[in-house]
C-alpha cells in the first residue's frame, strides 16, 4: 500500500474523548484508511515523534461570509488548527442581497460587526457572484477554500431582501413572514447547516438604527425556525435578548424537534435573565428534559479594543444613540459637548449595570500616538493623577486624534473560576470565537490553541483528551457536522498534528493585510506543526503551503453539514 500521506509515530487523540495510542495514520483519497498501523509508504510523510495527532477544529461561530470572497484560506482560522468553521451567526451575512440593497448590508457589518467599509467594498468588489443563497453557495463552491465551510442563512440579509429598508423599522406583515419562510426552505434545500437570528441590545446597525432582526416580532422567528423542522434540518442558532431567551428556545426546540444554540454563556453579564450560574441552572435543567438546547461558552476573556469613531460597546446605552447616527464631525461635536459629557459621566458612575461599571474601570488606553506614554496604562489611574473623570479622559484622548486613540476594556468572562465552570458544563458547547468579525477590535480566533495551552497545559483543567474533544466532535455533533469531528476510518483527513509542550496562542497584533490596507489585529500559533485539510497538507511549521490565488484549495462546502450532501 501506498498512502497520499502517512503520519508516524505520533499520540493519536481520536476526538472521541477516549485515551490516546501511539501509531501512524494512513490518508488516501483523502480519507483515513490506516490507524495505529499503517504498512507501506507515503507519499508525504509527516514525522509526528512527540507530537499530538487530532482530528481538525471545528469552530461554529465565524463571521466569515464576506471575507471568504476574497481571502479564500480563510486566515486565520488555519494558523490555529482549525480546518471547518461555520459562518452566517447572529442572523448576519451577505445573502441573500438585492443589488440595491448591497450598501445596506455592508452598512450593517461596518456597525454590527465592527468591519472596515472599505475592506468589504474593495474585498466584495462592485459585482458580487451571487444574489440569492442558493447562488451564495455555489460562488463559495466554485472559488474554493483551503477549510472547510457550512453555512447559516441569516435573518438580517432575509428581512432585507424582504423588505428593504423598512426591515430595521417595523414587525412583517403576513405575506412578508411567508416570503421570508420560503426563503428559509429555499436556503435550507441548498444545503444551509441552519437559520440564525438575534435580539441583542448591542447589535446596532446603520444610522444607529437596531439590526433588522431586533425589529421582527417573536412570532416572526418563531414561525422562521419552524421550516427547520418542516424540512428536517438545521440548527437554530441566536443571540439572545430580552424577548428571545430561554423560554421560546425551549419553545422552538418542542416545536421543531431540532437543535438551538445561543451565545453566549459569559461570566459577568445578566441578559435580563439573572447572572451566569442562573442561565447555567436553567439550561442545565431544559437538557435534563432532553431539549438540545447549547449555549456557547468560550475560554477567553472578552477583550474588546475599541475607538470612539466606532464606539460599539456603548452604543445600546440611549445616550449614545446620536452619536451612532453621525459622521465623524458629528461625533466629535457631540463628544465636545458638556451637557453629552457630563450625562456620559452619570451613567457611567450611577445608572450603568455594576457589571459594566466595573469593566469600565479595567479600561486600557492600547493607543495615544501623541504620548505612547499613556498606552497600557489605566484610565482611571491616569484619570486621577490629571484629576479629571475618566469618562472626561477617554473623550478628551479621543478628540486629541481625531478619535484614532485605541482603549481595549474587558467585557465579559474574566474570573477563570468561574469560567472553568462554564467550559466542564455537559450542556454547554464551545463557540464565540467570532473570527472574521470585530477584526480591528478584537481577536480570539486562537480560541483552540489557547485552550490547549492555558487551560490543559497551566492550568492542568482538562486532560488533553478531553479539551481535543471539546475543539472536534463535541461542535460537530451539535452543529449536525456529520463527516467531521472524528479521525476513524473512513473519515475525511481533517487532521491537525501539534506539539502539546508548546502549543498555545500569541500576544494579539494589529496588522493591515486586509483589502484597501484596513487594519486587524491577529495572533500567531505556537506548537501547531502541520494542519491537513481532506488529505491535503495546507499548513506546516506556520506557513501556507497553498497558492493563495491559483491552485485548487482542498476545503469542501459542506452541505447540509456533509461535503457533497
């Protein structure tokens, strides 16, 4: 027997959760044939001597949609061992699209999502390959990706399409719900892994205006999800809100016999719905019930790096809902103004949740060009030596550079005892990495080799066995990934080969790689020595090895949650 690719004498971890064995693996058509023993020669031959041999991760919450058009390895979701994502959480993405109604979209990630304009119109280009969903995926399977991909329909791009403008104003008349369900089925035929939405307070959209999704009625998504279960497949994935919680999950889940994930699972933050250990109770009690009711928890601290040009993190507060709608001479017009300043400081030392006070108070000032000085230490303890408010202070630093100055605060999910909790919860299941998205403020697509050296390797929290069960089979399941996830014979060769002295995620970093030289921040991947995608080697000692642009990339669109469904 000759393998495309052999792997030798590494500690296969199966996904399973199981022990791990030593031995080799055997790749040919790009599948397992061989585990453990492996007889005859390879092809390529990967030297594993020390090394964990994994199945690939899976990482179900990306917001990938736009980038994918241009950047087609999907980075940096590679560099980390991560060989499926799935993209279209939080009810977002770019089908379907009318033509008229691309600028509303772009506008809509710009805000929500924290993407740069001017990297989606350069990346996206003026004549995008598709309109519809269905036509969505096929560009995607026709231009290829090195991993591989399933997708959500959303909710936003649906009520768009529907209708228009007016989607981010008013509940769906009848026949617009209809419309809307058709376009569900439509997307769920095509291979669509599920339908997403969202009624978080935080996801404002152009002009300051909510999302389209936070302007449907409960029914509305209600009567969406229920095509999941008229056509028999699909997850229903959201964040949540006040008016989409708990209750109609378990709602939706009775009503259509399939699986809801939501996000997120967080230390420190309430939802309405009382703190973290009683959404905990709760969920833990509804999968006691045998609903398949996930909430997504992460390993990582939310740290979000922001500016005042974009100020996301407070724009649910009512104060700041003109400065979403204004331009950058509005904003600074407003941010000048003593009567805005002086109610920014009331809220912010009286009427804001104590949750959001105190993470306030951790705020960082990461970037003041006209003194470096400044940068990495407290606002507040800079606000006192100047003996001025600390809300006054991060206006003033703002202002001072036409509102480039950078501040990174942590949001959610900092007491790691807590958090450890959360992760060793049978019901929860890891997501949030929300790779793709936030791009400019945040970075936690390291998510994986951040698990594997905090979490297993410090904090010796999990066995390795578990933590790579977590990252694999664990997601795939529940996303309904069925090809995926595992190594066993048979299964496509999504494969990821590290060093478990070593692995783990690095310092954050802002680069300008992106289309039209906006700016991202990436982390590098330590210990992750060869990442192999349906048989193909894509990565070896951090490096691609594929041509970005010319060559046939290996990453299959998985339909349904299976290549070639």
């Amino acid at each position: 027997m000759t393998y495309d690719l052999k792997i030798v004498g590494g500690s296969i971890v199966d996904g399973t959760g199981r022990e791990r064995i030593r031995g080799d693996i055997g790749v040919k058509d790009g599948r397992i044939i061989a585990i453990g023993e492996a007889p005859g020669k390879g092809e390529q031959t990967i030297d594993a001597g020390g090394l964990v041999v994994a199945p690939g991760f899976v990482d179900i919450h990306t917001h990938y949609d736009a980038q994918i058009m241009w950047d087609r390895m999907l980075s940096i979701s590679p560099w980390h061992g991560v060989t499926t994502v799935v993209m279209g959480n939080c009810g977002f993405g770019v089908a379907p699209t009318r033509p008229d109604h691309r600028n509303l979209i772009l506008r809509t990630l710009e805000k929500v999502e924290g993407m740069s304009v001017d990297a989606l119109e350069a990346g996206l280009g003026p004549t995008w390959p598709f309109e519809s969903f269905p036509q969505y995926l096929d560009a995607i399977e026709r231009q290829g990706s090195a991993i591989n991909v399933g997708v959500l329909i959303g909710h936003t791009p649906i009520r768009f399409y529907v209708m228009g403008e007016e989607a981010v104003e008013r509940p769906a008349r009848p026949d617009e719900v209809a419309h809307m369900r058709e376009l569900v089925r439509e997307a769920l035929v095509a291979g669509a892994v599920g339908f997403a939405t969202s009624k978080a307070s935080t996801h404002v959209g152009y002009g300051g205006k909510p999302v389209p999704s936070r302007a449907a009625e409960v029914s509305e998504i209600i009567s969406l999800a229920k095509v999941l279960g008229e056509v028999g497949s699909g997850i229903f994935q959201a964040t949540v809100g006040k008016e989409l919680f708990l209750a109609e999950f378990a709602e939706i889940a009775r009503a259509t016999g399939r699986p809801v994930t939501w996000t997120a699972l967080l230390t420190g933050l309430s939802l309405g719905a009382g703190d973290h250990r009683e959404q905990l109770r709760r969920s833990e009690e509804l999968a006691a019930e045998g609903l398949p009711i996930f909430p997504q928890v992460t390993p990582r601290a939310l740290m979000f790096e922001y500016q005042l040009k974009q100020p996301f993190l407070f724009e649910p507060m009512s104060l700041f809902k003109p400065v979403a709608a204004a331009d950058l001479e509005g904003k600074r017009r407003i941010y000048a103004d003593p009567s805005f300043r002086n109610a920014f400081a009331d809220v912010m030392e009286r009427s804001a949740r104590a949750a959001f006070r105190s993470a306030f108070a951790k705020t960082i000032i990461s970037q003041f060009s006209p003194d470096p000085k400044l940068e990495e230490r407290l606002l507040v303890e800079v606000s006192r030596e100047r003996k001025v408010k600390p809300t006054d202070l991060l206006l003033d630093l703002a202002l001072a550079t036409n509102l480039d100055a950078r501040f990174r605060m942590p949001v959610a999910n900092h007491d790691e005892v807590e958090v450890e909790g959360l992760l060793k919860s049978a019901c929860t299941v890891i997501g949030l990495s929300d790779a793709g998205a936030h791009a400019s403020q945040l970075c936690d697509a390291c998510l994986p080799t951040y698990l594997l050296g905090h979490w297993v390797r410090e904090k010796a929290a999990f066995s390795l066995e578990e933590a790579v069960r977590m990252l694999t089979s664990r997601p795939a399941e529940v996303f309904g990934l069925s090809d995926r996830g595992l190594i066993a014979l048979g299964m496509p060769a999504d494969l990821v080969v590290f060093d478990p002295a070593t692995v783990g995620s690095g310092k954050v970093r802002r680069v300008f790689d992106l289309p039209s030289g906006a700016d991202r921040l990436v982390s590098d991947a330590a210990g992750i020595e060869a990442v192999v995608v349906n048989g193909t080697l894509v990565r070896q000692f951090n490096r691609d090895l594929l041509n970005h642009s010319g060559s046939v990339l290996p990453g299959r669109l998985l339909r349904r949650g299976r290549a070639g469904a």
